[in-house]
C-alpha cells in the first residue's frame, strides 16, 4: 500500500487594489509515489503562506488544517477539497502561522 500524503504551497501571487497586501492563490497537491498531482487550489488574503496547511487523518479520513483568511482557521476535506468548516474571518481576530495536530497511538497492556 501507497502512502499518500497532500501539501499545499503558493503557486501565484495576486494583485490587489493600490495600498492593499497581495494575495496568494494556494495550490493543494496530492504526493503519492513521490509525485505531486494538484488536486485544488484555494485563495488566501494575505502575502505570506507560513505553515498555514497540515494534512491529518481522522479516523482513516483525509483532511486539513488551512487558513484562506489570514485571521482564522478552518477545515478541509480530502481528496475532494470541500472546506467543512471552521473560524469565520474578524478584523480582531489572530493570525495563525502554523497548525499542528497532535496525535496519539492507542495501547492494551
């Protein structure tokens, strides 16, 4: 069996109205083998990527942490790429600049 993993990273940058940041358009890719194949792609209002994408899986389920908005954080299925939820964007709200999801291996003794 193959392990697949997914990664995202910016593939173009976005001009925006004079004396506003650039956005980024983000591509999402699936790795497996060694190859990278896009499978999606989600724009994000802000100039800089950070670490704002981990891949995880949920009980044998694919998904996300990402960030499209600099000021929140929200839920991506995958393969499909279905954003399923998450923080909505506030002027007030913190700029996550990496994601990480803990995991744990269950044992008998």
């Amino acid at each position: 069996m193959t392990d697949v993993k997914f990664i995202a990273r910016p593939i173009k940058e976005i001009e925006n109205a004079p004396n506003r940041w650039k956005s980024l358009e983000i591509g999402i890719f699936e790795v497996k083998s060694g190859k990278e194949k896009q499978i999606g792609a989600y724009s994000r209002n802000y100039g800089s990527f950070f670490n704002t994408f981990f891949h995880f899986k949920k009980d044998g389920q694919d998904f996300a942490l990402y960030s499209p908005n600099y000021t929140g954080t929200r839920v991506m299925e995958l393969p499909s790429c279905k954003d399923i939820g998450g923080e909505e964007p506030s002027s007030a709200g913190f700029c996550p600049v990496d994601f990480y999801v803990p995991t744990f291996a269950e044992f008998e003794y």
